[in-house]
C-alpha cells in the first residue's frame, strides 16, 4: 500500500515530538521549546538527509495550527477577565508593549536593518509567552500567587495588543512607518470591521447555541464551534485580514456563552495536535548557521529583551502602586518572547516583506529567553530580597507609603461611571449603523445600477434600505445622552438639556457624513437628510421599542461573571493584598477531619476559610465546628505566605477540574456602619452578619488603622469601616 509522503512526515513529525517532549518534561522545560527542538531535528538544515519532504502540505497543517492556537486564546479571553483585571495589569501591559515597540525599532534601525524588518522586531520583542509562562508557573505551583495573578492579566492585554499588531503590521510595513493617514484609516476600517463582527456574533450565536443545545452532543458541539471559527477566518481573509485574527474573535464570541467552558475542554486535543504541529513546523525554519553567523545581533536582541521586559513592568508595577518584591517578580516572569512572536514572524515570511535573517533570529531569542524563564521566576524571590537591601531605606519607605496610598478604597462613583455607559452606547450603535450604511454603498449600489442603469433610482433605492435597516440604532444614538438625570448631571457638571443635545448633534452629523457618500449634490443630500429626520421623529416611539428589544436581546446574550465591573475591581483594589485561593484537601493531610476550631486557622495561619464544599453540599462561610474532610474543596482568603503554609498542610497534588468553584462569583465588600446598621454596638459574634448575609468579616478599620482578622468579640462602633467576603 503506498503511504502519500504527508502521512510519513506526520509520522516522523509526531514521532520524534513525542519522544523529544518527553525529555523536556524531564528536565522540567516547556512542551513548546521541546517542539522546536524537534523541529530543528527533523528540519533541513541540521542533518544531511531531511527528515521531511513534504514541505507545503506541513505549512497548511501549520496554519491550521495557529488558527487552533488563537481559537484557543480566544476561548480563553473574556471581555469580563479584561474588567475584572484592573487598571493595574493593563497600565503596566501598554506600558510595556508601547516602550519595548519602539526599544525594538530603534535596534532595528541600529542594526542598519530596513524599516520593515525593525518594526517587525519591535513586535516581535513586545509580546512576552503566555505558553511558556502558564506552564513555569504550573511546574513551580506559583499560580495562585498575588504577583502571578497581576502577570495573567498582563498577559491577556498583552494578547489582544498582539491580536491589533497582526492585524496592522501589513500596513504599518506598507508605509514604512507606524504613522500617517493609511495606517489612521486602517486603524478605523480594523475597528469597524472587527467591531461589528463582536457585536453581530454576540446577538446571533448564543442565541443559536441556546437553541440547539438541547440537540447538541460533544461530538456535534466540537464540530459546529469549529465551523464557525473556520467560517470567520474566511470572512478574515476576505476582508484581508489574517486568520489569527478571524479564529481569536470567534473564540472570544464563543467564550461569552454557556458553551464556552465545554467547548474549550472539547478543542483542546485538537489545538494540542495542530499547534505541535505549527512549532514543529516553526523550528524547522530555524538554521542553526544563522545564530553562529549572527550571534551578536541574536545577543542583543536578548539583552534588551530581558532587560526591557524586566524593568519597564517593574517600574510600572511600582507605578501601580504594588510593593517592591512583587514588583520584582512581575518584571522577571515576563522576559521572554513566544509564541506571538512566532506567528508575527511567521506572517512577515509568507508575505514576504521582512528579510531571510529576521525568522530565524526571532526564533533563536526566543528558545534562549523560554529555557531562562523559569529560572528567573525561581531568582525572583532572593533578587528582590537583595534589592531591598541595597536600596536607601528612604526610597523603601516612600514606595511603601505609596502602596498603602493606592490600596486605599476609592470612589468609584464619577464622570467616567456616569459617561462611560453613554459613549459606549453612542459608539456602538454608531459603528452598526456605518456598518450598515458601507456594506449598503459598496455592494448594494453595484447591484442595483447594474439592473436599472438609472443613477437616480440606485441613490433613492439604496438609501431608503440603508435608512429603514439602520433606523433602530439611530434612534439608539439619539438616546444615547436622552435619559440623563439630575445625579448625572451633577457627577459631570453639565447641564442636562446640553447632554441631550451633545448626543443628537453628533448623531446627525455622522448621518450627514454617511448620507453623502449616496448622493452627487448637495440639493439631493440635505432634502434627503430633512426628510430622513422627519421619518425619524414620526416613528421615533415604534423605532424605540425595535431598538430596546434588540439591547434586551445583546445584553442576555453576554454571560454574566459575578458582579458588575464596579464590584469585581473592589477584589484588585483589596487591603492587604488578601485573594482568594482554591484549595483541596487530601485524605493523609495534617488538618484532614479536624475542625476549624481545633485547627485554630486564624491563629496559625493568618487566614480565613470562605467556603467549603463537598458534593453537592456548599458550606459558605463555615463555622467553628465545621470540619475539613478528605475531597472537600475550600477557599481561602490570604497573604501568598499564609497560603502556601496552609497548603502545605492540606492540599491534594493534583486538584480535580471537574469540581472547580467559580473564584469571580466571591468579592471583597466595604461596608460603612452608621448608628443605623441593625449590628451597630454588637460584637462580630453577636452581629449575626455570618448567618444572615453569609458573609465573613475579614478586617476593620478604625480611626484609619487597619485589623486583619479582628477578634470576634469586637465591638461595632459607629464610623467603622467593615471588610466582608461575600458571595454575589
């Protein structure tokens, strides 16, 4: 029987991963640099007889890699997660990506590189490895820690900022430079488009999935979810855009429904097998002649990325207010580059437009500063040890004021509270209707003069479409500002009646704009626009209840996590630096059927117990008598140190994924007591705050001092300031 050449080199492909990855596994690296390795070994510039042969068809399975990968990504990306991280870990991403661009433009240029291949470096150099860090924090069981909890969300910023380079890096290439009118109106087009795909995938596809759900196995879930993804990739490429982009879109879209945890589970094989496939492929391309012939440039490169990559997150973390040590390991976590780096690379070489060096070098880099990581990781902890000790004891102590500062609870209550939802409406329906009103001028215009030949009659026609189309998402932009209240009006110092205003001028002057593309004189358009105003005031109560019954249908459709925004951010905002771990309980641990009273939790671990479940029974918040049991799974609310002790004493190896508690649906709640407060003048105990609200006080301020964990016989007074755990 003849074997097609693919089939064999799939065999030695897999074969020699297989076997290389374990080894990796044994010397605790990444998979993903085992993959490389592997692809170096069957690639062919390392032995004299190629391993593989069949080149083409190994790129085509590579693409289906990266659109798996970013599939994937997107799976695991939430709009909620983006909320929910706070303005730390975005400042110190943009921070990072927007100064490590340019640092790496600037070596570009030093080099004597061409402007391409240096805007193609700073990318390159910006976007540090979720892969490769996920997986060192997994190896070194530092994942629940504060600091890593700051370096994912980094991470997730960093991967949209990454996702916006992919899809701009054409043009920015095309004009030489990262600025101009091309690369503003690209930015615009990219918006629009991708833009309407989130809000049109948004409406239709939980919608759909709630409706075939009850018909839908895992088979017939793995199958439909794929299709869509491949569906939007083709919709990418027409549009010109990459296939990264189109997979990473329909995943985040997926990820926002009652599927998305299922359907991440059911990929998963499937972006395991083509992703190996896709690094193995990524290696194959790396020519070990190329690092001994540019192993100064390849030198430098990795000095600035492990130096930029440390100290721009560093000062930016400390800038964020989060205290010297954990500063120190967010900054070393995030020096290397990965696999973004891969796919941007990978994109520069099929078109063609960087140089034959660039690949190569970037996967060199990244090889070196992936096998680094975890060591940097582990010589976080004594390097911040020693910083602190040779950095003036004033500087200590100014950065400490600083953190308590920022920690501080702050009003969430302003302008931006009040004016963010309205521009956000404003926005959104604005970008639908110049959805509509484009598709409608550059499609149906065409179609509509090629079967009338009658110019006049194609402008009628195709506006009157786009207007009646469009008509529920002006009326949505004309009340963007329209309910504005008296509170509103006080936060922004504006008066109502200009809010008002403000909305329905900016409305009628973008459907100025987008009117005239359909007409050739001015007569035409401004009897078009009055007569359009005129419909829109005659039918602006019937078009009103079109639009709601389409926010009310948006709004159901995008799955809920937690609380509002406002209240998840209270968790990164936090005293202490206390959050919230999973915790699982073994049968041979020290504390297994003890009682929280007999453990003395508080006592010999600083620590609090939020809730223990098992089975189907959920203890929130457990009392003094409640046990732990081998199998329960318990959350707690602590410092990193008070944690790991904890841990120690009571954690199963391998915790099970099936019985995970959602951490998101548990906040951090300040409560002002006043003389009215139904607890005021009782002591905690007494306070029945734990069997009523289920909620366990955590800490107390008074007089601007702080408790943690005060005494159950405290006495509430008047003025205190309450720190609850609660579930939402």
């Amino acid at each position: 029987m003849h074997i097609t050449p693919l089939i064999r080199d799939l065999a030695v492909i897999l074969g020699i991963a297989g076997f290389v990855t374990v080894a990796f596994r044994k010397i605790r690296q990444p998979v993903v640099l085992g993959y490389l390795v592997a692809g170096i070994i069957v690639g062919p510039h390392l032995l004299p007889i190629p391993l593989v042969t069949d080149i083409p068809n190994i790129k085509a399975l590579a693409e289906l890699g990266v659109i798996f990968l970013m599939f994937s990504i997107g799976l695991e990306f939430s709009f909620h997660k983006l909320l929910r991280i706070g303005p730390s870990a975005a400042g110190i991403a943009v921070i990072e990506v927007a100064v490590m661009n340019a640092l790496g433009f600037v070596l570009g240029q030093t080099l004597g590189w061409s402007n391409t291949d240096s805007i193609f470096l700073g990318a390159m150099v910006s976007i540090s490895s979720t892969t490769i860090i996920v997986k060192a924090f997994e190896e070194l069981k530092l994942k629940t820690h504060r600091f890593a909890e700051v370096v994912f969300g980094v991470l997730i910023v960093e991967d949209l900022a990454a996702i916006i380079l992919l899809a701009s890096l054409p043009t920015i290439a095309a004009s030489g430079s990262g600025w101009g009118i091309q690369l503003l109106y690209s930015g615009l087009k990219l918006s629009l488009v991708v833009g309407t795909w989130f809000i049109v995938g948004y409406f239709v596809i939980p919608s759909l999935l709630r409706y075939a759900g009850k018909w839908m196995d895992d088979e017939t879930l793995t199958v439909g979810s794929v299709g869509l993804c491949l569906c939007l990739v083709a919709v990418a490429g027409y549009f010109g855009y990459s296939a990264a982009l189109g997979a990473f879109i329909m995943g985040s879209i997926l990820s926002e429904t009652d599927q998305g945890h299922r359907i991440e589970g059911l990929i998963h094989p499937l972006k395991s097998l083509f992703a190996a496939v896709f690094f193995v492929s990524v290696g194959m391309l790396m020519d070990p002649r190329v690092l001994l012939d540019y192993w100064g440039v390849v030198a430098a490169i990795i000095s600035l990325v492990v130096l930029g990559k440390f100290v721009f997150p560093f000062f930016g973390a400390l800038l964020y207010g989060h205290p010297v040590n954990r500063a120190v390991r967010i900054g070393l976590s995030l020096t290397q580059i990965g696999e973004f780096s891969f796919i941007i690379a990978t994109m520069g070489d099929q078109m063609g437009i960087i140089g034959p060096q660039l690949y190569p070098i970037a996967v060199s880099v990244s090889i070196i500063t992936s096998f680094l990581t975890p060591y940097f990781i582990q010589f976080s902890p004594g390097f911040a040890e020693t910083l602190s000790k040779v950095c003036p004891k004033g500087l200590l102590e100014t950065l400490a004021r600083y953190h308590r500062w920022s920690s501080e609870p702050m009003s969430l209550v302003g302008a931006g509270e009040v004016l963010l939802p309205k521009v956000i409406k404003l926005v959104v329906n604005g970008m639908i209707v110049t959805a509509i009103f484009v598709v409608d001028r550059f499609w149906l215009v065409q179609w509509v003069y090629s079967r009338t030949g009658s110019l006049a009659l194609t402008q009628v026609f195709s506006f009157s479409t786009a207007l009646f189309l469009s008509a529920p998402f002006i009326w949505g932009m004309l009340s963007a500002f329209g309910f504005a209240n008296r509170r509103d009006a006080h936060v922004l110092q504006v008066p109502m009646r200009f809010q008002i205003f403000l909305g329905r001028a900016i409305t009628v002057l973008w459907l100025g704009v987008l009117t005239s593309a359909f007409f050739a004189t001015w007569v035409g358009f401004l009897v078009t626009v009055l007569i359009s105003l005129l419909l829109l005031m005659l039918f602006y109560k019937r078009l009103g209840i079109s639009y709601q019954w389409f926010e009310k249908q948006l709004m159901s459709n995008i799955r809920k996590e937690g609380s509002s925004s406002h209240e998840s951010l209270k968790q990164s905002l936090a005293p202490w630096d206390l959050h919230l771990v999973q915790i699982f309980m073994h049968p041979n641990a020290k504390l297994s059927g003890v009682s929280l009273n007999e453990a003395k939790i508080r006592a010999s671990y600083g620590l609090n117990i939020v809730l223990i479940r098992r089975g189907d029974l959920t203890i929130s918040p457990p009392g003094p008598n409640d046990s732990l049991l081998p199998g329960d799974e318990i959350l707690v609310l602590g410092l990193d140190d008070q944690i790991d002790r904890f841990r120690a004493d009571t954690e199963v190896s391998q915790a099970p994924a099936s019985s995970l508690t959602d951490v998101s649906r548990y906040l951090l709640k300040r409560v002002l007591v006043t003389a009215k407060a139904d607890f005021f003048g009782k002591t905690i105990r007494d306070s029945g705050i734990r069997e009523k609200s289920k909620s366990l006080v955590v800490g107390l301020e008074r007089a601007g001092t702080r408790t943690l964990n005060p005494d159950a016989s405290t006495v509430i007074a008047d003025g205190d300031i309450l720190w609850m755990v609660t579930e939402t």
